[in-house]
C-alpha cells in the first residue's frame, strides 16, 4: 500500500512540474507605427505604438519590447512575433506577464 502510495505521489510531482514547464505560446502578426507615444509604466518612457491584429483600427501602447527587434523611427514594421507566458513566479513587479520575441520582419517601409 505504501508503495503504491509513494508511485501515486512521485506521478503526480511529474505531472505538476510537467504542467510548469509547458508554457503555450502563440504567434501573431503585428504591425508597428513608424512613431512611438509618451505613457506611464515604471516612469515615464517612449511606448511603441502597435496593432496586435492586422484589421485593428486603433494603435496601442506596447509597454515593453520585443526581444530581438531594434525599433528604428520613421520606419512602420509588419513583425511576425511569438508570445509566450512568463511563469508567475518569474513576473517581476510592474513587469509584464507575457514575452515577446520577433520571429521575422515581413516588412519594414519608411514613412
């Protein structure tokens, strides 16, 4: 009984670090403006302005960058960027909960 007990317990660790470990990501095509807006994380700093989905109309404060890509001003960018979730112990304070890393730069036009 105790060791069935002790398999039971030893299957279960491998299925919690399992489920630790396997983080789903995602992909998307973003586009990034050719400028960048003033906003509020930990201080004042220059925001990215992207659209996370290609038929959005608005821009949007991208708070914290994309590990990878070297923004360069007065250039609009189509990314190709993977998104994963950060663990929740490894989330800094005021840190974002998600990682963002390009993939490709399907377009990079001068504005």
């Amino acid at each position: 009984m105790m060791r069935l007990l002790a398999v039971l317990l030893i299957g279960l660790g491998f299925l919690a670090c399992d489920k630790e470990t396997k983080l789903e990501h995602k992909e998307g095509t973003w586009l990034v403006a050719s400028f960048t807006k003033k906003c509020q994380a930990v201080g004042e700093h220059d925001c990215l302005q992207v659209k996370y989905e290609p038929n959005q109309k608005d821009w949007h404060n991208h708070y914290f960058g994309i590990e990878g890509f070297d923004y360069e001003p007065g250039y609009e960018y189509v990314l190709r960027v993977k998104t994963t979730p950060v663990p929740e112990n490894e989330v800094m304070m005021d840190g974002s909960s998600e990682r963002h890393e390009l993939l490709e730069i399907v377009q990079k036009v001068k504005k």
